[in-house]
C-alpha cells in the first residue's frame, strides 16, 4: 500500500511531518509529493475529493483508503503506527506533555506568527494585525523559553527532540521574516534542533531560500 504525504514546499506545516519522515527514516514508506497552491492545485476535484478542506499536508494510504490533515495529527498519526516512542513517549504523563506543546504551538504561537509574517510573506493582504501579532509572538517565545526550556534542554526537558519540537523548530523561519531576533536560549534551542534534526534543512530550504532572497525585516530581539 502507496502511503503519500502531500505537501507544500514553502510550508513549515508540511516542513515538519517531512523531518519526522526523514528522521525515522520512514521514506521508503511515505512518499512526498508537493502541491503548487499557486496554480490551485489544491482546489481541483481529484484532490478535494481526497481532503474537502483542501489544506495541506494532507497523508493517504492506498487509494483514497485512508487519508487525514493537519500537522499536528499527522505527526501523532505516523508516531503511533509506526512505534516512535523516541519522537512521542509512550507513558501517558510523558505524553500529554508533548501533546501540550503541540498545542500550545498551533492554538498559542502560531496564529500571532500568521498575523505577523503572513502579510509580509504576500499570503495575506490585512496588515492591521502584523504589530499585535509580533507584541504576542515576543511574549509567546518568551513564556516557552521560560517554561518548556527551563532545562536548557528540548521542549519540557526531554533529551531527545520530541515531534512537539519538531514542530516548533519548523516555525522559526516565519518568526525571523518579521524581524524578530531570536534570544540567546532560542538561538541555542535552535542549534540544538539542527544538530539532532539535520533533515530540517533541506525540507526548508524552499522556505528560507525564497525568505533571504526577498525579504529582510528590521531586526527586532524578543
């Protein structure tokens, strides 16, 4: 059985179910086939048929048997079929303390990061909202770094990068087109992530390419 991950080259929601993929080295079972949102690739019938919600990454096993989206639920998905204890601990406190932080990043972090970035990116027109987005976005790093890095270590203190930090880490591009500098600890949690997680940048190469050619905000520490 053909299992697909459809996904967008630019998108950091599709950056790291591919890391994760990698990583477990999984390819040979999962493969990538990117999706060209520019030309509506995800509105054609074919598609939609598959995920009427027409968003992306977007994972199908078989013809159509099985098919499922959103980031956060693919990375729990694929961990779970495929026993990646390492990347999503088994014990229930364990695991409640990535599901936590997976929450946290796409209830809390990540609509400030598409109020701020997304207008500059020219994914959206309303810039009403950019600086809000970036006053929360400083504050939501700052309360992570204070709470889930407190360790000096991964996300709550694990050893090892969870699939919480994968999908953290695939923000982080997004967060600096705005200007944003990193502090001193989310710098060091970044290198962490591409030491343990190298895969990561050759998923968003597309991504942080197209930002360093285009884009260059006023830097700003948080």
């Amino acid at each position: 059985m053909t299992t697909t991950l459809y996904q967008i080259p630019m998108s950091s929601n599709s950056h790291c179910v591919m890391a994760l993929i990698t990583e477990a080295k999984l390819e040979d079972n999962i493969q990538f086939k990117a999706v060209d949102v520019m030309k509506g690739e995800q509105m054609a019938p074919e598609f939609v048929e598959k995920n009427p919600f027409h968003c992306l990454p977007t994972l199908e096993e078989g013809a159509n048997e099985f098919t499922m989206w959103e980031s956060c639920a693919i990375l729990r998905y694929i961990c779970n079929k495929h026993s990646l204890e390492n990347f999503y601990p088994a014990t229930p406190e364990q695991r409640a303390r990535v599901d936590q932080v997976l929450d946290w990043r796409q209830c809390s972090l990540y609509p400030c990061i598409a109020k701020a970035a997304y207008p500059i990116m020219g994914w959206a027109t309303n810039k009403s909202k950019m600086e809000e987005g970036k006053k929360m976005m400083i504050e939501q790093l700052k309360l992570f770094e204070s709470y889930y890095l407190k360790d000096g270590k991964f996300a709550f203190g694990f050893d090892k990068p969870t699939i919480a930090d994968l999908s953290v880490h695939s923000v982080f591009p997004m967060i600096k087109v705005t200007g944003i500098v990193l502090s001193e600890g989310m710098q060091k949690y970044e290198a962490r992530m591409n030491a343990a997680c190298p895969s990561f940048a050759t998923h968003a190469a597309p991504l942080t390419e197209y930002i360093a050619k285009n884009h260059s905000g006023k830097a700003e520490k948080n």
